[in-house]
C-alpha cells in the first residue's frame, strides 16, 4: 500500500526497509564476487612454477628417453631446478603386465616437500637391442 501524502496524492519512492534489504542482497553478490576474484588470483599466481614443473618432469622423461637405457625399477629423487624454480622431481619405475615395458612417472614438488606441482608419466619400451 502507498503512503498518501497531505495534498491526497499517493507518495512514490521505497521505504527504508526496502533500501536495507537491496543493500544487504548488493552487499552479500559484491563480497561472492571478491572471493571468487581472490581465488583466481591465488590461481595465478601459481601458475608460472607449475608451468616451470611441467616443463622439468617432461625434460626428465626425455633424458630416460634419449639414454636408451632400460630403467632400473624403483624410485628416485634428484633436484631438476628450472629458472628461478628450486624443484625436486621423484622418478618411479613400475613393472607393466607386459615385460617388454616399464611405466615411468615422473613427480614435481617445490624442493623441501608440499603439494605435487606436475606429475607427468610415460611407458619406456625395452629397446630391440636389449632383447637379444
């Protein structure tokens, strides 16, 4: 129901509680939307040493590769920096159902420990050579 005014006409405008409750639904979509811009910050700034862990787990792997060697089974860790990046990345070589191949997988972790930044992994085929 519209206020009337003292010259009898009905009043336009909103009353104070509507104005509270626009506030407060502005308020609660303005401070959803910072939230979610802080999370893609923190997602971007994580970027460039995640794409600097890829980038040391595919070199690892290309080394095995280009060795040529057959891999010995188990797991090892070795500093693999890239750039400003002091990383270690864990190699495990895993038997197959089929001889003939090794799973390898290669893990990247910031060096001192923490979360995984790149885990890449590949299947080494036993070279012509060795099998005879």
């Amino acid at each position: 129901m519209m206020p009337i005014s003292a010259t009898g006409t009905p009043e336009r405008g909103f009353t104070l509680i509507e104005v509270l409750v626009a506030l407060f639904v502005l308020a609660v979509a303005l401070a959803a939307g910072m939230r979610a811009l802080g999370g893609v910050t923190r997602l971007g700034e994580a970027v460039p040493e995640r794409l600097a862990a890829q980038w040391s787990a595919t070199n690892a792997l290309n080394e095995l590769r280009l060795s040529r060697q057959w891999p010995p089974l188990g797991g090892t860790d070795f500093a693999c920096p890239q750039g400003r990046f002091v990383l270690t990345c864990h190699e495990n070589v895993q038997e197959t159902p089929n001889p003939s191949f090794r799973l390898v997988e290669v893990t990247v972790f910031l060096e001192g420990g923490g979360s995984v930044l790149a885990r890449v992994s590949t299947v080494v085929p036993l070279s012509p050579a060795q099998v005879l």
